[in-house]
C-alpha cells in the first residue's frame, strides 16, 4: 500500500513546486511600453480620418440585388418560406397554432367587450392581424391579435364618441343596441384604418427608437396599470350593472365610485355564474402547471370554460330564468370590407395616434424581448400564425353562432384570471425598492399617470418622467479624485478604496457621466473643489496684485520719467525690480529720499535688465510665490475622460477654461482615456490650438502620470516614485 502512494506524493509535490514557480515567475512579470500621448499614437496607429459614406446616395442606386433585398426586406415570408422544413418543423407549427387558436377564440370574445363591439369583431381581429402578420411579420413568438391594452383603449374611444346615452329610445330609456353596435363599427374600422396609417409612418421614420425609452420598469408599470383598466372595465359584467360611459382623466376613479354606488343592484344570477367560471379556469391552470411535464399541451380551461356555460344557458335559460346578459347573435361568415369614413378623421385623429404609439412600442418591445430570450434575430417568422387564423376563419364561418348563449359574465371572468401574470408584477415594488429607488420611482410614476389619466396620457407622461431622470442623473453623477491601486497601473476613486493613494503632485479626476451644455458648469465647479484649492480666489487675487504692480510702475515710470523702453517693458523682470525697490525706499521722505529712490531705482534697472536673462525665472514676481498667494499642493491635473461619450461647444468652451484656468496657478493640465469618436469632436471643434496640443491627451490615465511626474516643474524627479508606478 505505501509502494502505491509514494508516486503519487511524488507527482504532488513536483505539481506544487511547478505551480510555486509559475506563481513567482508571474511575480516578477512585467510589461515595458514607451509612453503614448495622443500625437504619438496617431503615428504608431497610422490613423487616417474615417470615411464617410453620403447614405441618400444609395436610397436612389437602382440594381436588380438591391430591388429583392428590399423585396425580401418588407415581404419577409418570400425568404423563410422556401427554406420551411416540413418534416421538422409543420407537427410543432401544428400544435402551436391549434393551442393558440383556442386560447384566442374565448379571449376573442372577451377582449370584444372591452373594447365596446359586438363580440363576434373580436374573432375577426384574432382573424385578419394574425394572416397578415404571417406574410410581413419578422417575430416567431408575438402572435397578433386582441390585446387587453389596445381593447381597453379602443373601448374608451367608442364610449367617449358614441356612448350608451346617445342611443336611449323613447320614455323608458331603452337601449337601442343594434344602433350603438352600428355606430361604434363604423368608429372603430374608421380608428383601426387610422391607426394602420400612423404606424406604416412611424415604421418608414424609424419609430422603433421609441422602444430605447420605453425601460422595463416602465413597460411592466405601464401594463400593470393597464391590468387595473382592464379589471375594473369587467366589473359591469361581473355584477351585471349599467354604468355611465366615462372617458379622459380620472374615468377608473369615477367608474369604480359608481360601481360601489351601485352594488345593491347587482345581478345575483350573473355574479354567481362569474365567480364559478372564475374558480374552474383557475382550477384548470394550477392543473396545467402541475401536469406540464406529462401534458403534450396544456389542456384548454378557456374552451371548455365557454363550451359549458354556453350549454348550461341554453339549457338552463341563464337569461330569462335569472338575468343573466348574454352574448347574443353572432353572424356566420365573414362581413364584407367597407371603406372608411373620412369625415371621422377629425374626430379620431388624436386618439388613433396614441393607440398607434402604444401598440407599436409594445409589440416592438415583446418581439425584441423574445428575440433575444431565444437567440435570433427579429427578422422570421413560422407558420404558425397561418394555421391560428385558419382556425379562426373556421369558427367564424361555421362554428361562431353557436355560442350566442355565452354569458358575458364568462368572458369577464377569463378576461380577469388571465390577468394573473400582470397583477403579479406588483411585486416589483418590493425588489425595485432593494436594486434600485430610481426605477421604483420611474415605475410608481407610470403606474399612478396611468391609473388617473387613462392609457394613452399615461405613456406620455411616464416617457416624459424617464426623459427627466435621465437629464438629473446628468446634472447629479458622481465625481471622484483618482489614486493607484499599489504595483498596478489601476486608478480607482479615493474615497471607495481605501488602499488607492494619490500620487504626489498630480490630480487626477474623473466624472461618472459626459459632459455637456446640460452639466459643464457642475463639473468645472466639482473638479476646483474637489482639488483642495480655492481656484477662484487665487486667480482673483493674482489679477488684483498685478494691477496694483502695473499701477506703481505707471506711477513710477511718470515721477521718474522713464524712457519709453522701460515702460514698454512692464510685466517682465524690470518692473518687478522697480515695485521691490519701491517697497524698500518708500519711507524715506523729502528731496532726499527722493534723489536716492531715483538712484536706487535707475541703478536697479541697469543691473536687472543686465542680469534678465539669467535671473528671469528666480525674479519673476508674477508668480503665486512671489505675489505671497498660497500654491496648491499639486503640480499636474489629469482629466480622466473614459466617461466622455460625446462632446458639445459647451463642453470644449469649459476644457478650454480649465486649461486657462490652472495654468495660471502653475498647475498643468493633461486629458487621458479619450475615446475615438470624442478626439474626432476635439479635432472638428477646433479645440487643439498652439497653447493646447495632441501631446497633452494620452492614451491612459497611467501614461499621463508617469509623463507628469519625468516633466514636473520644481524639484528633481523622484526615481524610488517613478519606480514604484
């Protein structure tokens, strides 16, 4: 046994040793580069100005490529088709389209109730979308159809311009349907055309950057208070009440005081019939949950829901036994095309652009959502939506008058339990509130817009508030003063790591987001206080010194009578002899002390105009030192602008200020880490000049440093330092 371990202790040991060598090997790596500023990388790179290709150009080339490209671009089942595999993908598209079939015919019906029309419009519109959407749409996932938002919206419409008072017959307020029903067709097929119209434009502009706005936490807000719409719309139908049409802002609160005011008249018949519907198709679900891994597809609660009710009414007599409110007549057979009203445009124009916006954003968002769920790209689609709507055209054709005993209560109550999903996203606000207050604030925004302003302002208005946000978090980002992380080339916020230290003598500061006309002032203001130094208050009291000096030697120059040389020499070493001269002899008075302030001062003038050229520097008495102003503790400042995704005149109007600014407190200023497309801003805004070149933008924070610390301005270089970074 122990002949048996002992090679395999052997080959241990030998590992460790290897990996311990390996380990002190990567130790002592180290990678030598020159270093790089902006002017020098040009050259090494070879860089070449980006052409730029004139895009009108090819809208207008004619080619018989570019003629099927565009044909297979908006005729997308031209370029899928020939390629469908029957064998492998026709059983799947099968099943697909008979499992959503099924579920669009009760929730056809249904979502025709939300929107005001007769429920039979609800199978055309699972019918007509879903065909079309076979021969233009690029989605595999999105099956087009009735949708509670748009339903809901559509309904709000039909009730604001052709409610249920406009239509009361004689003295004892009948209700004349088959006029309201009439009316609201030719409302709606008018809005539906509208709505085609807006969203063939916005889909020729390019609308879908609508979606970049549109984040998740508002989409799932937004449907979530449409989810309330929907609720309280079914309440007349689970209560059996005759409500008041109500339209515009603050229409649910209205709706749902009116349905409180009216309980005591509800149907009992028909609430009885809702709340059973409700528990089977609830029943049925927990049971397709439990029973997903063994079912080849779920079994249809929402069918066999309505094909029982409706032969419980029939047989029973729901309506005349009890009240119960039915579906009533559904025609057989498709009704044939009618054109438009063009004198409802007017009327219908504000309301078909929302419901355009609305329903676009959020078919844009859902197929993008699958697309990138499922790996491809939104440009395909199956054949599944013609095998759905094959269905449906059946059912329309022959199998649709068979459910004219429907309880509308029934179809409220598949409309409200499959409302599930969305009713449980209030639980957002609770994981919002853990990951991020900021989208907990975008989602509490949206929610409550959409539940007192209705669907269509509520979108407005919750784009709007991301909009906001996102121009504040430019104007509140985080601004930081940079430090190595030790024996890296690394720079991390001082302020968060503790083992980060500043180098000596260089500041090197960094904004979380870009900088524009929006927030340039801020970061001026952030970076001179997070130096340390009142920049200001220096700049002001350098001027003012200076001015008094100017101010003596005039004086000086006229008592004195200097030639015209002298005086044209004022700022430079001369003059500052003559004010320390000044100083010296001021307090001598009389002919006296003014005959020796003249010898003194013609004396001193000769030996510093002879001695100017050596002692320049060492007497230059326009430095902060010398004027008696504090200097910062601080020698170089690096603008870190990793961040920077663009640059505007505003942004380069305040760089060209901070460059002004700190040199003339003898800090000298470099930028690092500038990305491509911004150096191409600089160069365009005519920011690099004699005064401000390539050689002060370099590729790193770490080049700008180590440049700063072999070209710093006093004192010798510290080679223990430069070693170290």
């Amino acid at each position: 046994m122990g002949l048996s371990e002992a090679p395999g202790q052997n080959d241990t040991q030998a590992l460790l040793s290897r990996t311990q060598a390996m380990e002190l090997r990567w130790r002592d790596y180290r990678v030598e580069r020159p270093l790089l500023n902006q002017e020098q990388l040009e050259e090494l790179g070879s860089r070449s100005p980006a052409l730029v290709t004139l895009q009108w150009r090819t809208w207008f080339r004619c080619s018989r490529a570019r003629a099927h490209a565009l044909l297979l671009q908006y005729l997308p089942v031209l370029a899928w088709l020939p390629q469908y595999s029957v064998r492998d993908w026709l059983l799947g598209d099968f099943l697909s389209g008979l499992s959503v079939a099924i579920m669009q015919l009760p929730q056809g019906l249904a979502y025709a109730l939300l929107a005001g029309l007769p429920p039979v419009f609800g199978l055309y519109s699972s019918f007509y979308p879903v065909f079309v959407y076979f021969l233009f749409g690029t989605s595999r996932h999105i099956s087009v159809g009735t949708f509670a938002v748009m339903s809901v919206m559509v309904g709000s419409v039909m009730e604001s311009l052709a409610p249920d008072d406009d239509f009361l017959l004689g003295l004892n307020s009948t209700l004349d349907v088959a006029a309201r029903d009439a009316s609201r067709v030719q409302l709606a097929s008018t809005l539906s055309v509208l709505v085609g119209l807006f969203q063939v434009g916005l889909g020729m502009v390019h609308f879908g950057f609508v979606v970049t706005y549109l984040s998740e936490p508002l989409v799932r807000a937004y449907t979530t208070a449409a989810s309330v719409h929907v609720f309280v719309s079914q309440l007349k139908y689970v209560f059996g009440l005759h409500l008041s049409s109500h339209s515009g802002p603050l229409s649910l609160i209205y709706t749902v005081l009116e349905v409180c005011w009216k309980l005591p008249q509800t149907v009992v018949g028909t609430m009885v019939t809702a709340i059973v519907a409700g528990v089977l198709l609830v029943l049925v679900k927990l049971l397709n949950e439990k029973l997903r891994r063994h079912l080849p597809m779920p079994l249809p609660g929402e069918l066999l829901t309505l094909i029982g009710a409706t032969g419980i009414s029939y047989g029973a007599g729901l309506q005349q036994a009890f009240g119960v409110d039915i579906v009533g007549k559904i025609p057989t057979g498709l009704v044939p095309p009618m054109a438009p009203h063009p004198q409802l445009f007017a009327k219908l124009l504000g309301n078909a652009f929302a419901i355009a916006v609305v329903g676009f954003a959020i078919a844009i968002s859902l197929g993008k959502i699958f697309a990138l769920r499922h790996g491809y790209r939104v440009y395909s689609n199956q054949v599944a939506g013609a095998i759905s709507s094959l269905f449906i055209l059946i059912i329309i054709i022959k199998l649709g008058e068979l459910f004219q005993d429907l309880p509308k209560a029934v179809l409220a109550a598949v409309v409200i339990v499959n409302l599930k999903g969305m009713v449980m996203q209030f639980t957002d606000v609770f994981s919002l509130w853990k990951a991020n207050r900021v989208d907990l604030l975008i989602w509490a925004v949206t929610f409550v817009a959409t539940i007192l302003l209705n669907l269509d302002l509520g979108l407005a208005v919750a784009v709007v508030f991301s909009l906001m946000l996102v121009v504040i978090r430019t104007q509140m980002p985080h601004y930081s003063v940079l430090g190595q992380v030790p024996d890296t080339d690394i720079y991390r916020d001082v302020a968060e790591y503790s083992g980060a230290r500043e180098v000596p003598g260089v500041k090197v500061f960094r904004s979380s987001v870009t900088v524009y006309f929006a927030n340039a002032e801020l970061y001026s203001d952030s970076l001179k206080q997070r130096c340390g130094v009142d920049v200001d208050y220096l700049l002001s009291q350098k001027k003012k010194l200076l001015r008094k000096q100017e101010l003596k030697l005039k004086r000086l120059q006229k008592e004195n009578k200097l030639p015209k040389q002298a005086a044209a020499s004022k700022g430079t070493s001369v003059s500052i002899s003559v004010n320390t001269s000044v100083v010296d002899i001021g307090s001598n008075n009389g002919a006296e002390g003014s005959k020796a302030k003249e010898a003194s001062a013609g004396t001193e003038l000769e030996d510093t105009g002879a001695r100017a050229p050596e002692d320049s520097k060492a007497s230059d008495m326009s430095s902060l030192k010398a004027l008696g102003l504090p200097q910062p503790d601080f020698h170089t400042l690096i603008l870190d602008l990793s961040s920077f995704s663009f640059v505007d005149t505003v942004c380069l109007k305040s760089l060209k200020n901070i460059f002004r600014d700190f040199r003339e407190i003898e800090v000298e200023v470099y930028m690092a880490a500038c990305h491509a497309p911004v150096i191409t801003q600089l160069e365009d805004g005519h920011f690099f000049d004699a005064s401000i070149t390539k050689q002060h933008l370099f590729a790193s924070v770490h080049d700008a440093v180590l440049f700063a610390l072999q070209h710093r301005r006093s004192g010798p270089i510290d080679p223990v330092l430069v070693t170290k970074l």
